[in-house]
C-alpha cells in the first residue's frame, strides 16, 4: 500500500468501525428507550391503557412496525423486564456503597441518604406503577418493595443495632429508629412523585439536609457517654 492509500484506507476502516459501535449503540439505546418509554406509559397511563402502538410510537419507533417484539415476547415481558432493570440499578448503586468507607457517622449518614433518596427519585415511575396497579405487578410488587424500601428499613436497623453492639451507641430501639429515619425519606419521595411537591413545598436540598441533621442528632444523642 503506497503512502497516498495508507490514509484513505485507514480513514475506510475507521468508517466502517463508527458504523459498527453506532449500529450497537443504537440496539442497545433502542431497548433501553423501550423500557423507559413503557415504564414512563404505564405510570401516566395505566398498564392496561398502554397499548404496544403507544409504546413504540414514544420510543421513536413506527407504531405498527413489530419493533417491541424484536426485544421482548408481550407486553407483560416489557412491564417485568422494566421493574428488573430497576431493581438491577438500585443493587448495582447500593454495591457501591457497601464497597465505600465513610469516615464519620455524618459522612455514613449523608451517604446513605443520598444513596436511597436517589434510588427512590429514579424509581418515580415505577413507584407510581406501583401505587396505582399493584395486581398488574403481581409478585413483582412485593420483591420491589423490598428491594426499593424494605432492605433500606433493614439495613439501617442492623446498621444502628451495631453501632450498639460495639459499644458506640445505645439507641433504645434500632429498628423503630431506622423506620422513623428512612419513612420520611421515603414518603417525601412518594409524595414528591405523586404530586411533584416535597412536605412543606420546600426544594429538595433544604429538606435532604434537614434529614441529615436531624439523623446525626439522633445518633448523637444515644451515643454512649463512655465514648466521649
């Protein structure tokens, strides 16, 4: 290959590459935007208002092109694969957590937060899926609930019962503590994705930060005086 070619053929293959990683972008973007699209539908219009043609044509995709089917078998198979998707998301970010090491109880605290305040903004759709039809969700709707705020409940109760085993604090009842702490959060998330307003119609930053306040206020008010 002389040296005028060289470029030019090299300029093909990069073609040719583009092409490719567009192509698989696209496939994998394409079933991506069809599961946010169905999510999306189900929670604005009903599950069983949304038709196939409704989901496609929110996609990009052409109503009566058969497109959905390329990637899912019904429209039930979408609704399940979208809630696993979600799940999938909240265990990946709550791994990463679990691999952090906060370095003071305010630092765990916030994290924590910030951690399931997030899973529960990203999961708005699905929580008013799940609010509104949870027999469309079947048994999907009790494993979503324990993975979206159940396992929260429980981690943060182990988490607080601990602190007390190791002598650090000695809250009276770890479990109801950790119901009070993550309940608000949670409610304000729900509500927020209800009616697009927090308690008090204050902004988000203000109430999250309150939330922390009043946690590390708590913790530090059982901490064991041995310790100080």
């Amino acid at each position: 290959m002389n040296e005028r070619a060289a470029p030019a053929a090299m300029a093909g293959i990069l073609r040719v590459r583009r092409v490719s990683e567009y192509s698989l972008t696209m496939l994998v973007s394409g079933r991506d935007r069809l599961l946010a699209a169905a999510l999306k539908l189900f929670a604005d219009k009903g599950y069983a208002a949304t038709s196939v043609a409704d989901i496609q044509r929110a996609s990009g995709l052409a109503p009566g092109s058969g497109a959905l089917y390329k990637h899912f078998g019904s429209k039930r198979e979408l609704l399940e694969a979208a809630v696993a998707y979600r799940i999938d998301s909240i265990v990946a970010a709550r791994e990463q957590y679990d691999a952090g090491q906060p370095g003071s109880v305010e630092q765990a605290v916030r994290t924590a937060g910030q951690l399931i305040w997030s899973n529960l903004k990203e999961s708005e759709d699905l929580l008013k899926v799940m609010l509104r039809e949870p027999d469309e969700l079947g048994g999907l709707d009790e494993k979503t609930w324990q993975v979206i705020t159940d396992n929260a409940y429980q981690r943060f109760a182990d988490e607080l019962a601990a602190s007390n085993r190791a002598g650090r604090t000695r809250i009276p009842d770890p479990e109801a503590a950790a119901a009070v702490a993550i309940g608000s959060l949670s409610y304000a998330a729900t509500l927020q994705a209800l009616t697009g307003r927090l308690p008090g119609n204050v902004d988000e930053e203000r109430y999250f930060e309150a939330w922390v306040s009043q946690t590390v206020s708590v913790l530090a008010q059982y901490g064991n005086p041995e310790n100080q």
